[in-house]
C-alpha cells in the first residue's frame, strides 16, 4: 500500500522504516528540512538498534523516501499516519496543536478518499476531533482510525516485527480492510489484530503503560522495607513472578521509571480520571511514587561519604535505560542535579547518550569509557542498567577509586560478591 508518515520522531521514523520493510510504500514526511535532508544522506536524528540498517536497505529499494513537501505526500497515499508530539502541560494534559495543525493540513491537500491514522499517543476522544477538523477542511471522503503503538526504545523494531497485538480502533468497514491490509502479514496465533472501537483504543495505550508503571512503582515501595526487614526484593520479585496470574515482568526496583511513555501516559490518566470526574487516587499514587524513587538514592550515597560539597562523584548511565539516548524523564537528571546541588563534582558515561546529556549538563565532566570517570571518584553510582557495566573487572573499579563506594540503582551486582571484593555497597531493596 501507498503510505504517508507525518513525524520523523522516534515513533514515525521506525514505524515508517518498519512499514517500508512489510512491503509498502512509505513517504516520510517532516516540516524539519534539516532533519530531512540527514536523513536522505543516512544520518539518523535517534539511536535505535537496527534502524539505520532497516532506513538505509529500504531506501536503496526505493520503498522509503523522505520529504518536506506536503501536497506530494499527501497526495500519494492512500493512508496517512499521524506521529506528530503529544506535548504536555504541567497538569498532565496533553498539547494536541501538532495534531490538530496535521489533521488541516491533511484535509487542504487531499485528492481522493484516505484513512487518517493516529499513530501518536492521544487523550481519548481527539479522534473525533480529528474528524471534525477534517470535516471543516475537505470534500473528500475519509475515515479516521486509532492504532496506538506499543513500541519499547532500545527494542523497537523487534516489537514492531512480533508485537503482542495490533489494536486499530475503528467505525467503518472500509477502514477496518485498509487496516487489515497494512498489518495481516504480522498478524499470528496469540498475537492478534484487535479489531475495536476507536475511544477503547485510545484508552487501551494509556492504560496499558499505566499498568505497567503501577507494577515498578509497586516494587519501588517495598524496596525500603526490604531493606529494614533484611528481606531481598529480588527474591520478593522472582517469588511473585513465577504466580502465573503475575508474570515476571516489571517486577524490578530501582531508581524509577523514564522516558516518553509511562511519565507522560501515567500523568494523562490521571488527568483524563479528573476531567470526567472519576477518582484518579491510585494513578496519582503511581507518579508520586515514582518522583520520590528518584532521589531515593541520594541518602544512600551520603550515608557512605558524608556530606557531597567537594565530594567527586562517578555515574555510570544517563539514558532513561539501555539501548537508547533518550534522556527524557530519565532518572538520571534530577539525581545529577541534585548532587550538583549539594556541591558533588560530576564525572559521568553513558555508551550512547553522552552527546544528549550534555545538553543538560554542559559543565560536568564526561568519560571516554567506564573506567574513566572512576579515578580518584569518591562513589560510584549506578544509574542504567547497560550491560557493558555488568561484567567489568571489578578489582579495577577498585584500584581506581579513591574509595570503594558504590550506589547501585539498578541491583547489577549481587551485595555479598561486592562486600566480599571489599566494596562499600549499597543497592535498592538489598543488604
């Protein structure tokens, strides 16, 4: 099929990329020339494992291009993908003028009948203001479709390629063929297109992350009384997750969640319970949690070295996780500041997102590897769990530092083998 992308953000640009390598045609298309223009030269605005291949092999077969220009890419497609940013304001609200402003601009260029596909996670509701946008704006037949995706930074081509689900909300059969059309090579045994109404798939996005971000900062509360109990929450977590009506995943405590998604989803809930009325208390609770796990490592590391004025500190991870350079909401920011705060010198690596963070951070100092930032570091402190951290000669850690004091906010280490190796080792939920 002939498709358009609005937005070569990270969720248009790997969902085109993705779309092209089914076997569609995919215009991207971006009012950033700049951004167009690298990426016509192979140069990616994001880091994500596999994507410049993917960009690069597709656009050698001519099924991925990328424009500025409006009127030939709406023109011709026969579906449009919305993948405009969601902004948000303090109170959780979600800023939906890039939406708004696509959806006019879609329906002033329109040549013939098109599915209008929102791709960018929406309040529910905004399809069908979507639709009166278009409505005021063209003559032309269309039809408007929800398809939130569910794609994980750092994986996301994979969870493309084998999703869980394909939710498409839709209200007309014509649309629901075109839909089908796009995604029935993907679709398998237990990993479904799920064909529903457009307000369900709206809300599914959001209350899916939300879930998921009820069950990190679920664990992040009981980490401090496995701490006084002496109780492991590790264990705590393999022994809830093995309950067949759990599961295994996001069991694991640490210094709190990031990124584009479950901060923003999580506050959009809230917001949305509020805006219609409903009680929010348990939402509220799950962003609350999770702002106060951030700095919760912060008393762990004056525990171990006093007071942090003239103190050296070493960081290992900026991202909000591995496999990624997206820092936004990373945990990361608010614990750098508030050791700056207090006076700590800042020596920090991230394999990847080092270029990102000094945008935040241009005065701290950045290492070229791990190992760099250690010498004469007075704590170490664990922020992302990449994996290159997990399996680095630990007597050289050691040697490096001027003392053996580690933070980690992610439990890469087991407490016995560090304390055993002579490190003054705290962790979340350990002892």
């Amino acid at each position: 099929m002939k498709i358009t992308m609005i937005g070569t953000g990270y969720v248009g640009l790997t969902t085109g990329a993705c779309l092209a390598n089914l076997g569609h045609d995919v215009i991207c298309l971006d009012i950033d020339s700049k951004k167009i223009d690298n990426l016509n030269k192979g140069i990616m605005p994001i880091y994500e494992p596999g994507l410049k291949e993917l960009v690069e092999r597709n656009g050698k077969e001519k099924r991925l291009q990328f424009t500025i220009d409006l009127k030939k890419a709406i023109e011709f497609a026969e579906v449009v993908f919305l993948a405009v940013g969601t902004p948000q304001d303090d109170d959780g609200k979600a800023d939906l003028k890039y939406i708004f402003k696509a959806a006019e601009d879609i329906a002033k260029s329109m040549n013939n009948y098109k599915v209008i596909v929102i791709k960018s996670t929406v309040p529910i509701g905004t399809a069908e203001k979507v639709n009166d946008i278009l409505r005021r704006h063209t003559m032309y037949q269309y039809d408007v479709v929800s398809n939130p995706e569910f794609l994980r930074e750092g994986s996301a081509i994979r969870d493309f390629t084998s999703p869980d689900r394909v939710v498409i909300g839709v209200n007309s059969e014509r649309a629901k063929l075109q839909m089908i059309n796009i995604y029935k090579s993907m679709e398998r045994p237990g990993n479904p297109l799920m064909i529903t109404d457009i307000k369900s798939s709206e809300l599914i996005k959001y209350a899916s992350n939300a879930m998921l971000a009820t069950r990190i900062s679920f664990m992040n509360q009981l980490a401090p009384l496995c701490e006084k109990l002496g109780a492991d929450i590790k264990a705590v977590a393999e022994g809830m997750g093995l309950d067949k009506r759990i599961g295994p995943r996001f069991l694991q405590a640490g210094a709190g969640y990031g990124g584009s998604c479950f901060p923003k989803d999580v506050k959009a809930l809230s917001y949305t319970l509020r805006e219609y009325g409903c009680n929010a208390d348990l939402i509220e609770a799950v962003d609350l949690v999770n702002e106060k796990q951030k700095l919760y490592i912060i008393p762990k590391i004056k525990s171990l070295i006093g007071d942090l004025h003239g103190k050296t500190i070493a960081v290992w991870g900026l991202a909000f996780k591995p496999k990624t350079d997206d820092m936004r909401e990373a945990p990361a920011i608010p614990i750098i500041t508030e050791l700056l705060n207090q006076g700590a010198t800042i020596k920090a690596f991230d394999p990847v997102a080092q270029d990102e963070a000094k945008k935040l951070f241009p005065k701290i100092t950045y290492g070229a590897n791990p190992y760099d930032v250690l010498e004469n570091s007075d704590c170490l402190v664990i922020i992302t769990e990449w994996d290159e951290f997990r399996y680095l000669d630990k007597q050289k850690i050691k040697s490096l530092m001027k003392e053996p004091n580690i933070v980690d906010g992610r439990n890469i280490y087991e407490p016995k083998e560090m304390k055993e190796l002579g490190f003054n080792y705290l962790c979340v939920g350990r002892i």
